[in-house]
C-alpha cells in the first residue's frame, strides 16, 4: 500500500509545550486539543540527534490516550525518516522496560506516554516523555532544545496511513519505516532473571509465605502476574488489580498509605500476609510493606544498600549510591560504614544517570517511591520489590525484623512528607517566595527548640559534566542532624504541591519511637508556623501524609 507524506500547517505554535523533568504533562482534553500532540511530537522529532535512519522505543502505561498517541508517532516517526519503531502488544510498556528496550536496541531514543503516578481517563492526565540513548531521561540542555523547537514549529508531518492493530506481536510498514510490535514483558523479565536469585525467591513464595502486590490496574500487572505468579510460583490471586485500565479503574494509581489504602489496610491492620507491595501508573515507583510494618522509602534504599551483596547482581560489593536531596540521610550513614561514595543530588531520574554512567554509583534511590541501580536508567518498581523478596528468601525473617536489625545497627532517620496538593498557584508561589525570602536572617535563630545551622536553597555542581543546578529546595539544616525541606512540585496539573520533608535522626542507643508523626511532632508544628502554611494555603492538614 502506498503512503503519503501529509504537510500540517500550523496557524500558531502552542505556547505551553515546555516539558519538566518528567516530560509535558497535561490534562487528557489538552492533548486531544487539534494538533496539539502532533506538535510536541514534530519538535522531539526535529530535535533528537539521529532520528532519521535510526531506531526509536515508543509505548505508555495503557492510560486513555495511549493507543491514539503511538498511532500518530509511528505515522510521524515514518514521515520523519525513521528506519525502526519498536513498540509493544496493546502498546503497555513500563518506564523501566522501556529503558532497558532502548538500551538492548541501540536506539537513539524513546518516547514514553504517561503521566506517571497522575489519575488517567478522558478527566485526568496524559504525558509524554523523552529519553535518551542511555535509556535515561533526556537532559535539560535537550529538553530545552525541544521546547524551543516547539515555539517555532509552523506544521508537522505525518504519513496518511491505518491504523495498525497492536493486539499481536510482529512486524508492519509504515512507508519506508519498520514497525515492530513485540512483547513487552520478554526482555524485562529476562533482565531481572540476571539480577536476582529466582530458585531461591520461588523457594520462599511457594512455601507458606503469602504476599500481596497491587497493580493499581496500570502498567505492571502483566509484569507482575508473569513474574510473581508465573516464573515465581505464588498463588493466583497474588497480583490484584493486575489488567492496565484507561482510567485506572477510578483510581489515583500512586503506591502509598494514602492512595494504596486497601493494600496497607490488609498488611498493616491483618495478619493474612507477610510482604505487600504496589507499584505506580507506569511501574517506576514502589511502596514496600510487611505485616504491621511500612518501609519508609528513604529507609528503603539504605537497607537496600546495607544488604546489597545478598543478591547475586551485587555480590561483589557497590561502587557507590546516591540519593535525591529531600531523601532523608539514612542510606548517608550506611555508605560511610561501608566505606563507599554517597552523593546528594537535586531531583530527577537524570542527576543520576550521570553518575550512573560513569560509574560512580552502584543504587540510587529518592523519597518519592522510587529506587534503581545500574541494571537501567529509571527507577524501576518491580525492580525493587524482588531485591527486597530476595532478601527475605535470604534472611528467612520478617520485613519488621529486618527493619529493627537495620536500626539497631545504623540508627533510624524519623522521616515523613508532608504533601499540600492542588493550591492555587499565586498562593504557593507567596508562600515559597515569602520563605526563600526570609532564608538569609534564619541561620542561628531557634526552630523547634534546635538551632538553624544552616538555611539555604539548595544548588548542585554535577561531578561528572560540572553543570550547575540550582533553586533544588529551601533547607534548614538544624544543630543536631534535624532537617527541614521545602519544595514546590510541578508534576500536578491542577495547581501547585507544596511538600514539606520532615527529617529527625536518633542514633543506635538513643530512645526510639513508634509513631514517626509523633517523633516528628514539634519540626512538623514549627515548619507550619514558619512558612504558615495554613494561613495561606487554607489546608488545615496535609492531603497526602508519607
């Protein structure tokens, strides 16, 4: 069949296509505004470094909008000159898969479509995300490239074509362009067979030793039921909520306390199960948890750490492990007893890539969920939640007990993060203003019966390519290793977030206590009274607590 190559003019190009650290980001009625999409995808496609003849990874989270956008990529990707397309059955594929796909493939780079842990639907929100050829997200000198692209475009090109059914693996022609359709579960399970024990995890999930993992009904429940139920033995049923919906069944696919609350009722509240875990809208974060315990993810990554040569991809020690600056100081503690490097870095999967890539670090990990390593160039949340059944098939113990054992020896970081969602913008910017404002007259003054030691807003020099960034954060670095963080979120698409990290470190022989919202009681009352936060935002209490 023929194909042609169809020349869209544009009256005016869309001002609002500038993608943050996790791609463009808007409601689901944005992106089927007319020619909208289109236009995002025209300025990727101009801009990104060897396009023409070379070799592109396109998939998403299943969310509304999914099958639509890879359509008009792979028409596009052809009008473009692309060689290769390599997509995935009913196009679901996870962030992490697909950073591994792009990496097997030596593709030049990939489009993902999600919005993260955002609610989907026709009403929610849909996303479009670039990485690079490392598999990692793009970098900001890229990112940036792109949005100027997408300031200047006056049209697009697309093939006029059909529609080409994703339901089957195999390959297609779109003009001079291959498109593939594979499975896209194959290549991701064969590089966790790498990583980890499978004999010894399957040893552990086939006797008496129920668990609970929660697909949220999004990207990783064919993952999960392959992986857990299939490959690992676990009884059916192990994967609830396991078929990716448009809408996520209702949902807010965003694994913790809050919005996975049926999963932490039945391992915190009964006596059922004794390992549950959740995953997030396209499978990069995680949220861990045993009987009667939750795994702080920032204790997460230092336990991980801490125990990394049980499995096998980590036998031989790491070169070193890295952490988000909001993330609290406890995996900090653990590397300085094992002698290796641990670098602070400001947000954003890319910041570690870096040092990925150069070797310097080993595992990775930020506050919100998500933990990696070098395996891949995202955080990957399956990924997570084997190193921690490896563990357990390694330690015949309980998650509490090695939660314990892990304090006992390190100390325990009293963490938590306070999420103030969907205020009116000029508010949280009043707010944040008014607070990095008064930064300069704090060091010294008393907060919570400490002294500020330091307060200032973070900024990072990259040790590899020695970029500078900048406005990370506004910290207060208390006398006693307390900490205090401010920080202003743009993945939502309705307002601004404002989160609040709350920090208080006890060493091994100090007083612990049960209730982290208790031993956090007066940083909690007096960063509210600091930056007044009800007064401006109006919110009495928190929307999301973590």
């Amino acid at each position: 069949m023929t194909s042609s190559v169809l020349r869209v003019t544009l009256d005016q190009p869309f001002a609002d296509q500038k993608p943050g650290t996790s791609g463009l980001r808007k409601s689901s009625r944005q992106f089927e505004t007319p020619h909208y999409l289109e236009s995002f995808i025209e300025a990727i496609l101009r801009t990104v470094p060897g396009v023409a003849g070379g070799t592109l990874v396109v998939g998403g989270d299943g969310r509304y909008g999914n099958l639509r956008a890879i359509d008009v990529i792979s028409r596009m990707a052809a009008a473009h000159g692309v060689a290769r397309l390599i997509t995935t059955t009913d196009g679901i594929l996870s962030t992490p898969a697909a950073s591994n796909l792009i990496r097997k493939h030596g593709a030049v780079a990939g489009i993902i479509l999600s919005a993260s842990h955002n609610p989907g639907g026709p009403e929610g929100d849909f996303g479009v995300k670039v990485n690079g050829a490392n598999g990692g997200p793009a970098p900001e000198s890229l990112t940036d490239a792109i949005y100027a692209c997408s300031q200047t475009l006056d049209g697009y090109r697309i093939v006029e074509a059909p529609s080409i059914s994703l339901e089957a693996p195999g390959q297609h022609a779109i003009a001079a362009l291959t498109l593939e359709v594979i499975d896209g579960v194959d290549d991701y399970l064969a590089l966790m067979q790498q990583l980890f024990d499978f004999d010894q995890i399957g040893d552990l999930l086939r006797n008496n030793y129920p668990i609970a993992f929660d697909a949220m009904h999004a990207v990783t429940g064919p993952y999960a039921k392959r992986l857990l139920e299939g490959l690992l033995g676990a009884p059916k049923g192990t994967v609830r909520n396991a078929v990716p919906l448009e809408d996520f069944g209702g949902g807010h696919p965003d694994p913790n306390l809050t919005y996975a609350h049926e999963l932490a009722e039945l391992l915190l509240q009964g006596d059922d199960y004794r390992f549950g875990a959740a995953c997030d809208g396209d499978g990069d974060r995680n949220m861990i948890l045993g009987r009667r315990c939750f795994v702080n993810p920032s204790d997460s990554l230092a336990v991980l750490t801490a125990n990394a040569t049980l499995a096998p991809a980590y036998a031989d020690g790491l070169a070193g492990v890295a952490r988000s600056m909001p993330t609290s100081a406890a995996v900090d503690v653990v590397a300085k007893q094992l002698g290796i490097a641990c670098y602070e870095t400001p947000t954003g999967w890319k910041f570690f890539g870096n040092l990925l890539d150069a070797g310097r670090i080993t595992l990775c990990g930020e506050e919100s969920f998500g933990t990696g390593s070098n395996h891949i160039r995202e955080k990957d949340g399956l990924w997570a939640v084997l190193f921690w059944l490896q563990l357990l098939a390694r330690k015949r113990t309980s998650v509490a007990a090695i939660m314990a054992d892990h304090w006992s020896r390190f100390g325990r970081h009293y963490y938590s993060r306070h999420d103030y969602e969907a205020i009116a913008s000029d508010r949280a910017h009043g707010l944040y203003d008014r607070l990095k404002g008064l930064l300069p007259s704090l060091a010294g003054e008393r907060f919570a019966g400490r002294a500020i030691a330091t307060a200032d807003d973070f900024s990072y020099t990259d040790p590899v390519d020695g970029s500078l960034t900048t406005g990370q954060g506004l910290r207060l670095l208390l006398d006693d290793g307390s900490r205090v963080v401010f920080r202003l979120s743009g993945t939502g698409t309705q307002g601004a977030t404002l989160r609040v990290y709350l920090e208080s470190y006890v060493s091994p022989e100090g007083q612990l206590q049960q209730d982290p919202q208790l031993a956090l009681a007066d940083l909690i009352q007096a960063a509210d009274q600091l930056a007044e936060i009800k007064l401006r935002t109006g919110m009495g209490v928190p929307t999301v607590i973590t």
